[in-house]
C-alpha cells in the first residue's frame, strides 16, 4: 500500500510540473484537438480587425521631411530651414533619430519659424501630413511631407526572455507582434492573463488579455499603443519547477543524514 501511495505520490508531482501545449500555443479555437482533421491550404476562418490608427499625442517624436520639384534657390533655402539636418555623432540609432526629430510640446503641437505652431494631436500621421501641407503650401505649392513616428515604444516585464523597452518603427503592432519583438515569452509564461498598463491621458487604464484564445483577433486590445505596460505572470508551475528539485534535494539530504546519525545511536 505504501509503494502505491508513493507512485501515485510521484506521478502527482511528475504530472504537476508539465506544461500542456494548451497553455502555450497562441489563437487557439480547439484546432489541438483535432489536428488529423484540419483541411490543409484552406481557409478555415475569417475575423474581423478592429484596426486602429495610432494618433499622434503630447511628446511624441516625429521625423517629418518636406520634398519639392522646384529647383530654385529660394525653395531649397526654405527647406532647409524646414528640415532638420542629420548631426553625424556616436550611440544607437534610435537617440540619433530622436534627436533629429521634432517634439510635440505638451498642448499637442509642433512650432517652425516660418510655419508657426501646428497643433497635430489626436491625428493620425496620414492626417498630420495632410494638415503640415495645407500650412507649407502657402510657400510651396507643389510640396510633399512625409510624417513617421521615431518613439512609438512599448515595455515588456515579467516572465520573458528578456525583459526591455523596445522602440518600434510601426505604429499597428499586435501583441504577437510586439512580444516578438521583444525577444518572446517564457515557457513558463501565463499566456491567458497578461497585464497591461495603458496611458490614457492624465491616467492609467489596467486591463487583461487572453492570448491563447483565437477570438483576441476580434478584440479593439488586439494592437498595442503608445508607451504600454505588458506584464507577463507565471504559470503555477514555475514555482515547482524552480524551486522544488533544489528543495527536494536538500530534504532528501536531510533525512539521509538523520537516519545516519539515528542507526550510528544504535
């Protein structure tokens, strides 16, 4: 009876330490279950995207170039004035580009000498390139502006394989995408609440998505935004896994040891 109680004892913890592929795999819709019956090179489902643009908000850092046919000298001395030019210095390329880039000032607006201030927040890019060309236009008729974002930025904490701050040249990026950006998660990682912090103007929003189920496509939290917090908690299994075979051994070691001193008593 005892050598029973044991094996089952064993099992138990044996069992409790793996990770089912249920808790790992992204977008599932039971498609695990039956994988022999999946048709192949064929569209199984459809879902809608609740796509939104990323509009521009207070401190963000814009490249924005102006282009021209014109080859007159009046044209080009007024570009140049318009657009920054690239200062040749060390470090990455992401502080390079922000420094040659054009901040948004608290109120949400850009300012030049010659255009003065633009307020931009709450465009979309496409949009802030349409309304600097309305201001530009009035010198330069046949002007071009081109708006990209330089600090679209996101964190990544918790149970990852490595835990940063990541800046992005996209602005529409999934989780997926963002996480594997960032390296991935964990094997480990609780892929079915993952913890987000999200700047909402003067506050705060917490919220929890689910990753494994294939209706998050669906969802208006399927994209990332500005600045997000993703916190990646750990399954139950962690803590075993980590913590119990050193524990176990140390136990194991313990006993030994006090059953020697026990029979050496004798």
């Amino acid at each position: 009876m005892t050598r029973i109680l044991v094996f089952f004892g064993c099992a138990a913890l044996f069992l409790s330490s793996c990770v089912p592929a249920k808790k790992l795999v992204y977008l599932q819709k039971d498609d695990l279950k039956k994988r022999n019956e999946i048709p192949k090179d064929t569209i199984l489902r459809s879902h809608t995207l609740d796509i939104q643009e990323y509009r521009i908000q207070p401190l963000d850092i814009l490249s924005i170039n102006f282009e021209t046919l014109s080859e007159e000298n009046d044209a080009f001395d007024f570009l140049s004035k318009l657009t920054p030019q690239t200062r040749a210095s060390g470090g990455s390329s992401a502080v390079n580009a922000a420094q040659n880039g054009i901040l948004v000032n608290t109120e949400g607006e850009i300012e030049y000498a010659v255009l003065g201030k633009i307020n931009l927040s709450g465009l979309t890019l496409f949009q802030a390139q349409d309304t600097i060309k309305k201001h530009a236009s009035r010198y330069l008729p046949d002007v071009i502006v081109r708006v990209r974002m330089l600090n679209f930025r996101y964190t990544l904490l918790g149970e990852v394989n490595s835990e940063q701050t990541v800046i992005s040249a996209n602005t529409r990026l999934t989780f997926m995408e963002a996480i594997a950006q960032a390296g991935g998660l964990g094997e480990l990682a609780d892929r079915s609440h993952v913890k987000v912090v999200r700047q909402n103007g003067n506050q705060a929003d917490i919220f929890y998505v689910n990753l494994l189920k294939e209706d998050y496509i669906e969802s208006k939290y399927f994209y990332i935004q500005q600045n997000d917090v993703i916190i990646v908690p750990p399954l139950k299994q962690r803590t075993f896994r980590r913590y119990f075979t050193g524990n176990l051994a140390m136990i194991t070691s313990a006993i030994s040891f006090g059953v020697l001193i026990f029979a050496l008593s004798k």
